[in-house]
C-alpha cells in the first residue's frame, strides 16, 4: 500500500480539533501529497486548497471523505470522474451510492478511519 502517495482529503478543515485537520497533519508529516478539498479556505496548514474536485488536475491515488452523506451524495460522479485508486469512507460519511459507484468503477471503497489506518501501518 505505500505506493498510494497523493490523498484528497475532500472535507478539509483549519480547525485543530477535526479529524479532517488531523489526517491532513499526520499524512503530510508522513510524506504524503495532500490535496485539501474545500470551497471557503484558501489554505490549511501552508498548504493551498483547492475549492471543487473539478480543481484537481492530477492523478489521485486515494480519496479521504470528510463530508457528511447528504453534502457526499451530489458529489458521487464528480469523484468517480477523479478515477482514485481507492475511496476511505471515514466515520460518519458512508453512503451506500457512493460504495456501489465505487465498486462499478473499479474503485478500491473501505470504511475505516484514515487515522488509524496511518498509526496501524495499513494506510
């Protein structure tokens, strides 16, 4: 698994205290390239967030949700057109039209916490 480098954490936030802000410190403190994803920062962490998927330019290797299921679901396609490796549904953001896109596509789709996949060595 440590081919997987660029991660999209799609729910990005500045705040210390969510998990989303978290994963984004841990993964880049592991070397990882961060993509945060969110339409009102600019940046989190010196690093620059881009506002919408249709912002990403590059291959992406793994997605991190941090969005709730009901802002998730109208960004179903806008995901899968991304063509990620892999799809982290972290705690709260599972969505069961996301997992079967995801499965259709090809796409690997695993419920877990990025966290504690980065502290377990299973990332």
């Amino acid at each position: 698994m440590g081919t997987l480098r660029r991660v999209v954490i799609l729910g990005a936030s500045n705040k210390p205290d969510r998990y989303a802000y978290k994963a984004l410190k841990e993964l880049a403190a592991a070397g990882y390239e961060v993509i945060p994803v969110n339409p009102v920062l600019k940046e989190v962490e010196g690093i620059k967030v881009t506002g919408s998927l249709a912002g990403i330019k590059s291959d992406v290797d793994t997605i991190a949700l941090y969005v709730g299921p009901q802002s998730l679901a109208p960004m179903v396609n806008d995901i899968v057109a991304l063509k990620p490796k892999r799809i982290i549904a972290n705690p709260g953001t599972e969505l069961g039209a996301m997992r079967e896109a995801a499965q259709k596509n090809g796409i690997e789709y695993v419920e877990g916490c990025t966290l504690v996949m980065l502290r377990t060595n299973t990332f």
